[in-house]
C-alpha cells in the first residue's frame, strides 16, 4: 500500500468518564460510567483518513506497555501503515483524561508519554513515507522542533501540508506559515494563535485574516455546530454545519481533518473538501469517543442533510 495521507502525530488512550457538569478549579463532582478508547489528535486524524477512503500512514511513538500495543493494533485494523509507529523502551504510553459533560463538552488533560519521543530524526527515518505522500498532516501533540521538521519537510517535497494547530496555547513560530498550505484552528486555537475572539462570523474573519496577514496560505476555522469559516487571499466564505443531535463532541475536529485530508488526497477540490469534512464531523458527534465515534465513507455517503 502507498500512503496517500501521513499523519506525524500523537497516540493516546482516552481514558473517558461522563459528568453532568466539567469540574470547577478545587471541586470534585461525581463521573458516571468509564471506558479507556483509542484517541490522541494524530491517530483520530488518521483513522479518519483511512475510514474516509485515503490509504493512511502514522508516524509517532507509543510506549512499551499495554497501552501502546492497543494503540498500535487500533490503528493496524483499520488499515493503517504503522511501519513508523515505534514502541520507545523504557516509556509510557500517552494518555488524555477526559470528561464529557452533559451538553456534550468535553475537558482533557493530556500526558504526552512516548508522544514526546516522536524526534525530527525518527520523521526523517519515516523519509520514504513523505515522499510517497499526498498530504502530509501534524498537529501539536508531539514536539514543536518535529512538527517544525515535518511541515519543512512537507513543503520541500511539494506536498499539501495541514496543520492543525492543537492543542495551541501560544502564537506559531513565524517561519512556520511559510511551510503550511492549510492552518485548521478551532475557535479556542483561533483565540490563542491570534489573540482575538473567535465568538462570531466575524470573529472568526478577523481571526483568519491577522492569520493571513502573518503568512498563512488558507486558513479554516472550525467553528462547531456554526460549521467553518475558509479563508484565502480571495476572501471568505462560510461552510453551514449539517444539524445533528450531539452526543459527544470529542475528536469532532480530528474527523474534519482527516476527512478534509482523505478527499484532497484523492484530488477533490478544497471545497468540496471542507463539505465532506463536515459531513463527517457532524456524523461523529453523535456518537461517543475518538476512533470509534468516526463515521466511514460508507456513513458519510448515506448521510441525509436535515
Ligand atoms: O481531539 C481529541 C483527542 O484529544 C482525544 O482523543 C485525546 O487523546 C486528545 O489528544
């Protein structure tokens, strides 16, 4: 198989509780029900790719536990070429510790485990993968000198690189932009790359403009159940979200990702692209967890806009 998609990222168990409420700063509330679930925003993106039609590779690290041989095996059922997925001795796994409140929020903490030995030397071990690629795809779960490395790497071969800047608590590095042909925030990274609130439409437009005016090619803002905000040199343009009833929002953004990935992979257009992202999007929030939540081309085909 020749990955179409490669996808340098993050693994994480997803250890999953449901509350009523998140959790205040000093309180403790009361968890209903628990379930470890494949996750981590690389692999989320990943297995989206590969359900959603794109021959997928990882790049990334687990540990040398039981939860990295799971991780692993997640991401071999579903088709995935995890020739550099690599078990680091002596580390663990990485987790995130997640709770979904009642509107279907959720809060995660994540631990980065063997996510942090995911070094710029084992991405240009990966070489041969890049190459054959079509779209190459980070995020900002393993160390910022490999994402770094991997969207360097990516413009140098003339491949399509997305960036989806998650988690994002700082602005990017500057010399990143030039390297990124799609930068996908959500509102809150919107907020914590530029600084301005991402509330509204225009909100989000004057966030994707300062991202434009810094370098970025094209920019989307994913904006939950509003949908997305494109923006390029040419404009703007505002993508509606189908309406769903949600259940369980989490890895909703990794699905837009690895689906918009999965169909410019395959030489759809941008926009099309972005529509089929969302379809998918919507698709898995309703349903609970990462990987398990992220619906196939076959679900995506089926799907009947309200
Ligand atoms: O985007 C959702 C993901 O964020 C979860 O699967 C969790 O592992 C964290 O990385």
């Amino acid at each position: 198989m020749q990955a179409k998609v490669v996808v340098v990222g993050s693994l994480n168990m997803d250890l999953v509780t449901r509350a009523s409420r998140l959790p205040q700063p000093g309180e403790t509330v009361v968890g209903s029900g628990f379930a470890t679930v494949p996750g981590g925003k690389g692999a989320n993106q990943a297995v989206a790719a590969a359900r959603l039609g794109a021959p997928t590779a990882m790049v990334g690290c687990v540990g040398d536990d039981a939860y990295g041989v799971q991780l692993r095996q997640a991401l071999l059922d579903e088709g995935i070429d995890c020739q550099a997925v690599d078990a680091v001795p002596g580390v663990s796994s990485g987790v995130a510790l997640i709770v979904v409140d009642d509107a279907s929020q959720n809060a995660i903490v994540i631990v980065a485990g063997g996510n942090g030995e995911v070094t710029p030397q084992r991405v240009s071990a990966a070489d041969a993968l890049l190459q054959q690629a079509e779209v190459i795809v980070c995020q900002l779960e393993v160390p910022a000198q490999t994402v770094a490395f991997a969207l360097k790497r990516g413009r140098e071969l003339g491949k399509t690189v997305i960036l989806n800047p998650a988690p994002a608590s700082a602005p990017l590095p500057a010399d990143w932009f030039a390297h990124i042909d799609y930068l996908i925030p959500n509102e809150s990274e919107a907020l914590a790359l530029t600084g301005i609130a991402v509330d509204s439409l225009a909100g989000a437009q004057q966030a994707a403009a300062w991202l434009l005016a810094r370098g970025a090619r094209k920019v989307i803002i994913t904006l939950g159940a509003q949908g997305s905000l494109f923006a390029d040199g040419a404009g703007f343009e505002h993508f509606a979200a189908p309406k769903v009833q949600a259940v369980d929002t989490t890895a909703a953004g990794d699905t837009f990702v690895g689906a918009f990935a999965a169909a410019l992979s395959r030489g759809e257009s941008e926009r099309a692209a972005i529509a089929f992202g969302q379809v998918a999007a919507a698709l898995s929030v309703t349903r609970a967890g990462a990987q398990p939540s992220i619906p196939t081309q076959a679900d995506v085909a089926g799907f009947a806009r309200p």
